[in-house]
C-alpha cells in the first residue's frame, strides 16, 4: 500500500491502547523525550513542558496508544479529557524511521476518535516551534491555531479542531 499524500509504502502498522505504565509504553515515552532533548536548543525537561498526571491516560478520562510497525513500538500518542467536552492529545511520538509515511496521521485520526467515543467535541494540543512537520500535519488535519490554553513553557502553537460527538464510552 503506499500513502496517497507522500506516495510512500505505508508501513504494516497497528495503533493499540496500552498502560502507560507498561514497559513498550515507558519505552516509547522515553525515545519522546530523548528526540525532544536532541531537538531543543536547550534540551528537554518533562516538568517544564506542563506534566500530566499519568491517571489522565487512563480509561474513563483517556487513553495512551501505542504504535506498533512490524511488531516494534514505533510511537505513540495520549488523550485526556476535560470538561466542557474538550480532549487534550499529549506526547504525541512517532519514530524518526516512520516519519512522513502517514504513521503520524493515523495515529492522530485515531486520538480524535477516542475524543469523540468519550464524548468530546473538540480537541486541542500544543507544539514547540522546532517541530514544524507537526505543526504541518496538525495543520492539514483541520487544526487551526488557537490563543494559549496552558502553561507548557515549550509550547509556542496551540491548536483545536472540531471533532464532532458520536457516542459516549460508560
């Protein structure tokens, strides 16, 4: 199969909920961190980038995903919601070999899913300047920027998107 936005072959992947506390999960979140450290000027610290708890991803406030490519952990993404209808995607991570194959773009497609089966409307995220493919595909999947809702000292882009309301997960 090859992705019809960059005209590469898609990868052979899986999107799952995972604990976040699992070993694959504690991976992922750590190879996150490490590429964010490579790619800030001034490094990466988790507290400084307004730390969720980790209660969040977890069913019925959340989910933490898992991407597998060929059986390997890939990336990942996480969710949580908030009042007034409105989901957060946190640590959102793709592998540096998947990027630009739609890995990415799935795994967002599958975030806002879960934001529409806890019953959200909307959902919002926020990015650094340096990740400007992000930025890009946040963009060309019908985010639009928005003011600041947080205090994430990384962040200089803040975006939401209507994702409409299908159902509620009890």
């Amino acid at each position: 199969m090859v992705d019809s936005l960059t005209g590469q072959p898609v990868p052979d992947i899986t999107i799952e909920p995972e604990p976040i506390d699992s070993p694959e999960a504690r991976w992922a979140l750590d190879r996150y961190v490490a590429d964010l450290n490579e790619r800030f000027p001034g490094g990466f610290d988790t507290s400084r980038a307004a730390p969720p708890d980790p209660g969040d991803f977890v069913p019925p406030n959340g989910v933490f995903l898992l991407v597998r490519a060929e059986g390997e952990t890939a990336g990942c993404g996480a969710l949580r919601t908030e009042s007034g209808g409105i989901a957060e995607i946190r640590r959102m991570w793709i592998s540096p070999r998947l990027r630009g194959r739609g890995a990415g773009r799935r795994l967002l497609a599958a975030l806002e899913t879960h934001a529409r089966e806890y019953g959200c409307s909307r959902v919002r995220l926020d990015t650094a300047a340096e990740l400007e493919e992000a930025r890009a595909l946040y963009a060309s999947a019908g985010y639009v920027e928005i003011d600041a809702y947080n205090e994430n000292s990384y962040a200089r882009h803040w975006f939401e998107k209507d994702v409409g309301r299908r159902s509620s997960v009890s």
